[in-house]
C-alpha cells in the first residue's frame, strides 16, 4: 500500500469499526487479503493502528469508553477473519506468547500472535493475564522455542519478569515486547528480556539467529528491588491517605459524584503505581510520559491541572516515608507538570 | 442432535479446545452449520457447554488457567467462526449488551449476543466492563429496545446496577442475566432488572412482549444498601487486615511463598466481596455456593478446609465492627462448613 491509499484505507476500517459495522470492516479485511495485501500487513497497518487511533480519540475524549470496546470488538472480528487456518505444518518454530501477569490488555497480543502464525511458526497464544505458575506449567509441557511476553503498560513490569523467571528457570529464552517497551528496549532487558520483540521482523530474525545458535539461558531469576515491590502492593493504601489529604487541599472534591470520587483515587493509585515501574527500571521519563497523559486526559474532561498537581502534593509525604527515591520521582513530576505547555 | 451424539461432539470440541486445536475445532464448527445445527444451538450446547467444563476442570485443579485461556481462545475462533454476518435487515429489533461495571469476563455476553444476531436482531456487543457513564452516552446515542446486562460472579452486583440505573434513566428497559443469576431469577429483579435474561427464548419472548406493549420504565434509581457498599470499598483492608490475624492462628502461612500470601489475600477479599453481594441481594445462599467452591478450589490445591475456616475467623472481627450481619453471615459460614462433607 503506499501511503495515501493506506490512509484512505485506514480511515474507511476506523470509521467502520467506531460504528460497530463488523460486517463491513470483516468484508473489507478479507477483500484485502485477496487483492494480495498480507495478513502480517493488514494487522499491523490497519488494525493496530486503528487500536491506537482508538486509545489517542479516547485520552482526548473525543470518544467513550464504550465506543472503545465496540471498535476493538470490530476489530476482533475482521482480526478472525483473516487470521491464518495455517492448513501446513509450521516451519519456523514454535513460541508461546503470554500478556504479563495482571496485564488484562490482551488484542496487541492476540494481533501480534496472528501475525507470527501468518509467516509460518506454531504459536499459543495465552490470552490475558495468565499467573506465571500456570504459565510455567504450560511452557514445560509444550517447551517452545520462546516465549514471549507482551506488556501493553508499565505498571505490569513487575508481572513480566515473574513470567520471564519461569521460562528462564526452564532454560527457555524469553523475548518482551509491547507498548510499555516502545522506544526504550533496555527496559525490556533490565525486565530480564533475551531480546527485544519490537516488531515482526526482530523477533523472525532473533529465532532465526537461535536456531543457528540456541542463546545460553541465565536461569538466574531477576529479582527486582523489594522496596518497590512493597510501594507497589500498597498503592491502594497510599492512594487512600493521600486522597483524604487532597480533599482538604482542593475543595472542588466535596462537590465530586461518588464516580468522580473513585476515579480520583484510581488515578492516586496509578500514579503510585507508575512510580514504581519508573524506578523498577531506573527510568524517570516513565513517569513524566504517564504524567503527561494523565494531564490530557484530566484536561480534556475539564479537570484542571492544578487539580493533579495538588494530587501529586497530596502524595509526598505518604512516599517520602514508604520510598523516598519515589518521593524524589513525584517531586520532579511537579516540576515537570510546571514548566508542560 | 440427540443426546449420545451430542455428548461425543461436545468431548471431541472440547479436547481440541483445550489441546490449542483452532483449525480443527474451527472446521468442526463450520461443518456443524453446515449440516443444519443452528449458530444458536452450536453456541449454546457446545461452546457454552464447553467453556463451563473448563471452569468446573480447573476448580478440581484438572487444569491451569493457561490451559482455560488457550481453550477459550479456540473457542473464540470458532464463535467467530460461526458467527451470522447478516446480510439480511435485523427484523426483531435492537439491543445492546454490556457487561456489569468491573466484570471482566466477557465471554458469555459474547457468546449471547452472538446468538441474539444469530436470530434476527441487531446487536452491540460493548464488551467488558465498561463504566456506566460510558455505557449511558453510547445507549443515549442508539436508543436500543433493551440493554441486556451480564453478569458472570455475585461480585459485580453493584455493577449491574450502575448500568441498570443509566438505562432506566432513559427510559430503557433492561434484562439482566449470565451465571451470577443462574436458578435465582429473584436476584436480578432486586438489581433493577425489568425482566431476567435466562436464556435466549426468554429474552426472545420477552422482546416480542414489549415490541406489543412498551413496558413502563420506572426511572427510579436502585440504591444498594450504602453500609454494605462502604464494606465492600474496603474489602482489600480488611482482607490485610484478617491476613495479619490469619498468620497468628494458622502457622503453615509463614511457610507460604509471596504468591500463596497474595492468593491469601485474594481469598479473604472475595470472602468480603461474596458477603456483600449476599446482603445487596439478602441471598445467603450466595456466600454459602462460594464458599462450598472456594473449598472446593483450595482443598484440590491442597489447602485443608482449616485454613479456610480460620480465614473466616480472622475476618470476623473485622465484620462485627464494619457490618455486623456482614459478621454474621461468615459466623453462618463457619456452621456451613463445618457440616459439608
């Protein structure tokens, strides 16, 4: 496709999918595929980017939640349609592709498996977060040539590396990709990835490498900082306090819905939540990015940003006890959401 | 199909579900339309059959959840599969179907609507849990006949009727249904519901009724029991809360690893979260099925019904302050369990 039928393409499927028209975007996806479109080409120029054309119309609320799931379940649909009924035997391998341990953003990960399936290698695909018990369980008796993990957020790094962990303990080599990686691949090493899934052609030419020569697997679990991990398992609890200081700090609160009241502590709780991926991996801009998202999204529903700038504040001294080098972390997220445009 | 053959069919679909077999259990699916079954019956007597034997197989701890994703996957192609591309008008009418807020499981409102388009209606599918707010725009914009909420677990009453109360609002009627209501009609109608959603002649019926006469919606808010709605905002407190107590009266616990104490912890929640559902609806039957599953659950992993009886103790106190017949529903359970065989 080249790029202006693309984007006239791209366009007629997204409008398809917002308005729930299956039939339609299936029939259209399909007549791809005959005109000699591959399916590797439609998933990722089509829908993935549809999907992510979907989540930028939602940060700015231009569209609902439920338009959201009415597009992605469009999209499952035209996804079915041209997946590969792979009638011959699989030539390039075999891999297991699982989302991270409490990652729930399961469609890049069902997009990406159709796209291996399409160019010839046997692929599982696990589905939403699958515990890493079950998924040591799975990959012992399968024994593929990799897994790989997809994580659409940071906040699920922690559950990358305890899937990473089991098939590392099995001698098996372990491949991490997704949104939460994107332009920042020593992330997903430092997560104890044997190399990058950046797109289809890196991870084809990293088995293919493999099978030339199988990669030496460190068994050596990653462990990452404990005191993270205890930030981490008490952002409810933090995001609570903290929310109960907000209330005296910005007075537009007691006018809040119980909704508005609830989403307020979910978004405390995310930005406890991102602050610990950010230093689980020692990298700062991934809370900066979130805060910048978050910012847009508030704004675009007429929140106010002094209204998370008074959230963060409202943080500090709960983290400054729990994990100062956190606290640090907030800190320069206000200095950050001061000098934003 | 009579009962011998179907009972064949459904086990051969149902090992080439959980053994990844997609092409296989896609074909067979396929030649089953093909032959006359209708995509009603295939979705109901296998797919729907088949996924509840996956759930009841890793109670027993048969099999894991990867083994449950990987089954469900298969039977998400061949739902897609079989599913009516309606070329035809939809004559019967339009609904849409959600999810109950917070209910993640989307499987069964999938497989429902998938046979309500099979028949003649047009139907959106929103997916899982979608927030109410969202749900009311989008419900707003299309003015369906119905919405149709589902709801998989007791747990997410509070979500049917977040929806329920939106689509009452504007003057939407609305059939709730799904497995949380299964053999206890009485539940639904306590959450709002205009009418139960049983199964698909039911709701069929039911449609044709109103199609003849409009019912009266009344647009009268439910409001939940707001004590019991504060106890279930807090169930991950007093879950930790119990977790402190529980390692005092069951020693094994500190020999546990980190991910037996987070199921731990987990369990004590959703015996929190089980308890309130039972009050919402003042069903304690509720608490008593879960808690007869939970033993169930635990003691395939090993786990003696002591344990579980013990984390009922170690929550008590924590009730008789928070909602003292929240207190006396699990003292109830104690009785409940002790006479199980």
């Amino acid at each position: 496709m080249n790029a202006v039928d693309f984007d006239d393409r791209l366009s007629w499927f997204h409008e398809r999918a917002l308005d729930g028209k299956t039939n339609e975007a299936v029939r259209f996806a399909v007549d791809l595929l005959a005109s000699g479109h591959s399916q590797a080409r439609i998933i990722c120029d089509v829908f993935a980017t549809s999907q992510r054309q979907v989540g930028d119309e939602w940060q700015r609320n231009e569209i609902s939640v439920a338009d959201e799931h009415v597009a992605t379940g469009v999209t499952e649909s035209a996804l079915y349609a041209v997946s590969s009924d792979q009638q011959g035997e699989p030539t390039l391998g075999s891999v297991v592709v699982a989302c991270a341990e409490g990652d729930w953003h399961s469609m890049a990960g069902h997009m990406f498996s159709e796209q291996l399936r399409s160019v010839g290698l046997a692929v599982t695909f696990l589905g939403a977060s699958t515990p890493s018990d079950d998924v040591a369980r799975f990959i012992q008796r399968r024994r593929p040539d990799a897994l790989i993990v997809t994580c659409s957020l940071p906040i699920f790094f922690s559950g990358v590396v305890s899937i990473a962990n089991v098939a590392h303990a099995l001698g098996i080599p372990v491949l991490v990709g997704g949104r939460a990686f994107e332009g920042a691949p020593e992330r997903a090493h430092r997560l104890g990835s044997d190399a990058v899934a950046g797109d289809l052609a890196d991870v084809l030419s990293r088995l293919a490498h493999w099978r030339e020569s199988p990669p030496a697997v460190d068994n050596e679990p990653i462990v990452l900082d404990p005191r993270v991990g205890e930030l981490e398992s008490q952002s409810t609890i933090l995001a609570q306090k903290a929310f109960a200081r907000l209330t005296t700090l910005y007075s537009p609160i007691s006018q809040f819905t119980p909704r508005q009241k609830d989403r307020t502590l979910e978004d405390l709780r995310y930005i406890v939540d991102f602050t610990a991926a950010a230093e689980y991996v020692g990298d700062s801009t991934i809370f900066t990015e979130f805060l910048a998202w978050l910012d847009e999204v508030l704004r675009s529903r007429k929140v106010p940003r002094v209204a998370l700038q008074l959230g963060l504040e409202a943080l500090i001294p709960e983290l400054v006890t729990a994990d100062p080098s956190g606290g640090r972390l907030v800190q320069e997220g206000l200095e950050f959401l001061a000098n934003l445009g």
